[in-house]
C-alpha cells in the first residue's frame, strides 16, 4: 500500500491506514483492498495551522437538530449510494435556487459501486422526494460535484474518468473526457472556486494517481488544465475501497484549497492556490493528523471559516463528523448516524455563524439530512 504523502517533491511522509466505502441500504464492507508497493512511510509530521484570521471556536458544538430532508434514491432508475453534494446557486432548467443536488454512486437493478448514472435533486425541506435531474455514461461513478454561477453541474466521475458538465435541465454540455487535454486519473474530488483571486475555476482530485488539478474558466468556458498539486496518498482499489485525495472545500477568502486525505487522515491546505503554475510543496500545510479523523472522506467550509469533515471508518454505531479550524487544528466531533459505519459522503454547509446548517448525504439510509442548531 503507498501510504506516502507528498506535494512536488514534499520529503513528509505520514502513515495511516483508512477505508473509503459504502453500500446503498446495505452494511458497507470494510475490507481493504490489496496493498501496492510504496515507498517505507515515517511518522506523520505534527499538523502546523496556516496563518489566517479563522477563530478557533466550534459551531458543531452547538448543533443539535438532526432531520431527514428526504430520500436520495432516483425514481426512475432506482440507483443509490448518494455520494456527490451541492447547492444550487440559482433557478434555472428544472433546479430552483437552493435545492440541494445529489450524484448517485450505485445502479439501481444492481446496487453495484461505481455504476451509477444520475443526478438528482431535492427541495432543502422536510419531506422532499427526488427528482431526476440528468442521468447518462458520462455520470458513471459520479463522487462529487460542484456547480458554476450560472447553475451548470459539474461532475468528477470516477468509472467514466471524465469530469462532465451538466445544464440544469440535464444536457449533457461536454463530458471532457480524459485526453491528452484533460489529464484525467480517475477524478474523485471537486469544487467551484469564484474568480476573487484569480480565474473562476473547479479544482479536482484524482484516485488514480493523488493529483489535484484546475480547470480554469473564461465564463463558463474551459481555457487551461493546470496539475497543482501531486503525490496524496492512493491504493488504486475498486469503487467501494478506494484511498485516496478527496472533500476538496475552497475559502475564497483566503484563496486556500482544503484537501482531505483518507489514507493519511489528514486535512492539508494549499494556500495562494489560485496562483500556483504548478505544483509547490511551500504552498501546502497539514493543518489536522491523525484520530478523530478516521477514515475522512467528504468536507465542507462552515460560515466562521472552519472546515467540517466526515469519517467513514469509524466502528459500527458511530459516524463522527469533525469541526477543524485552520489556526487552532481539531475542535469538536459529533455522532450523526449510530448504524454501520461508512454512512457519511457528500456535505455542504450553509447559513450564518449564529444559525449554521449542515446537508449531509447518510449512504446507511440513502437519504439527505440536515443539521442544525
């Protein structure tokens, strides 16, 4: 198993040993795929904060309503396993504004990992039902998703190994297939980053190899693909055992890039991201190591700054989210599914520091919840 962690060249390499997984409606399997060759890991660095104004005060701590909003299952097809999670910035095609929009890993006659084909999406209500958004090759393996000003979806779609982009009303705009353009590895992570520090741009991670990469924009139009960052840990394991980069959250205060390593366990920022020709390992810092993180896998920027993060390998009866703040490391934790472990996937946060809300996809039930103060 490569158990390394490096940036360009970073001489830290960190140990761990963590599980990505999950089965729609059923217990996940927790056992690791075989190991590769990689070179001997020492022991992890002690995790140095990066120099922000961000406070080191908790909102998890204070957030004590847990709700379904509904199921994540597609009506049409019956594919589960909701991985993928956005919010939608505007109303357009068949999204209205806020809906939260969800990317199904699993085909529905199968219920195999990897094979799912659609988008769906939900009204951020109690009782909501789903509806189809897009579904199509080209979302095969669909694991995050981020959406653009103008509501277009982008997919970063691990079996397809393409990074498609969607309209709101489920045309397929272009699939930017891997090519000798687009460098794909197996894309695993993604985020929208807006155009405060330099071009718009989506960053997406690889499974394939531990790369982070960056589409950048004219409008809604592709102008470059620039590799930034290299060398997260991978296992190179089928879907539902895959180690590697992923829950990629971006600050556009402080032009950083938040990277969850869920080999390593490991949170990192890249700072002055937007910035960076190519990778630099001066732009990256480990800002959490080690337990509670377990097995991390999805993260989303909370409204103080603060990075939330989901754990997939914690034991049965516990599924920890974990409150990180980039000057002050690991905060607080909270148990929001006592079921199988390997339950929490996709997270978007949203609200204010006083009335924060966290929508999280729970794969144990197929379903999208809500936390709240």
């Amino acid at each position: 198993m490569d158990n390394s962690f490096r940036i360009a060249g970073l001489a830290a390499l960190v140990t761990a040993a963590s599980f990505l997984g999950g089965c729609s409606g059923t217990t996940p399997s927790f056992a690791k795929p075989a190991a590769t060759a990689g070179p001997t890991a020492t022991p992890a660095p002690t995790a140095t904060p990066v120099a922000t104004a961000t406070p080191a005060t908790s909102l998890l701590a204070n957030m004590h309503t847990l709700v379904t909003i509904g199921s994540t299952v597609d009506p049409l097809n019956g594919d589960g396993n909701p991985y993928g999670l956005a919010i939608a910035p505007v109303s357009a095609g068949l999204v209205t504004a806020g809906d939260l929009i969800v990317c199904n890993f699993n085909d529905g006659p199968t219920n195999t990992q990897g094979n799912g084909t659609t988008i769906v999406g939900l009204h951020p209500v109690v009782g909501s039902t789903p509806y189809r958004i897009a579904q199509g090759s080209t979302l095969r393996g669909c694991d995050a998703l981020s959406t653009d000003p103008t509501g277009n979806i982008w997919t970063a779609d691990f079996n397809a190994n393409d990074n498609a982009e969607y309209s709101p009303s489920g045309t397929l705009l272009d699939p930017f297939s891997a090519s000798a353009t687009f460098a794909w590895s197996g894309p695993w992570g993604e985020i929208y980053a807006p155009n405060s520090h330099g071009p718009s741009a989506f960053y997406v991670s690889n499974a394939g190899d531990g790369s982070v990469d960056r589409l950048a924009l004219s409008g809604t139009h592709v102008v470059s693909f620039t590799p930034i960052a290299s060398g997260f840990s991978v296992n190179h394991g089928q879907p539902g055992s895959i180690f590697a980069p992923a829950g990629l959250t971006y600050d556009p205060a402080l032009d950083t890039l938040y990277v969850v390593d869920t080999n390593a366990n490991t949170v990192s920022a890249i700072a002055k991201v937007s910035t960076l020709t190519a990778p630099s390992a001066a732009s990256v810092k480990i800002i959490a190591s080690g337990a509670p993180l377990n097995g991390p896998l999805s993260a989303a920027l909370l409204p103080n700054g603060n990075v939330i993060v989901g754990n997939t390998l914690d034991p049965d009866g516990t599924n920890l989210l974990v409150e990180v703040s980039p000057t002050a490391g690991i905060l607080t934790t909270k148990n929001v599914d006592t079921g199988p472990a390997g339950a929490l996937f996709g997270i978007v946060a949203t609200g204010t520091v006083s009335a924060p809300k966290i929508f999280l996809n729970d794969d144990n039930t197929n379903s999208l919840l809500l936390l709240s103060n």
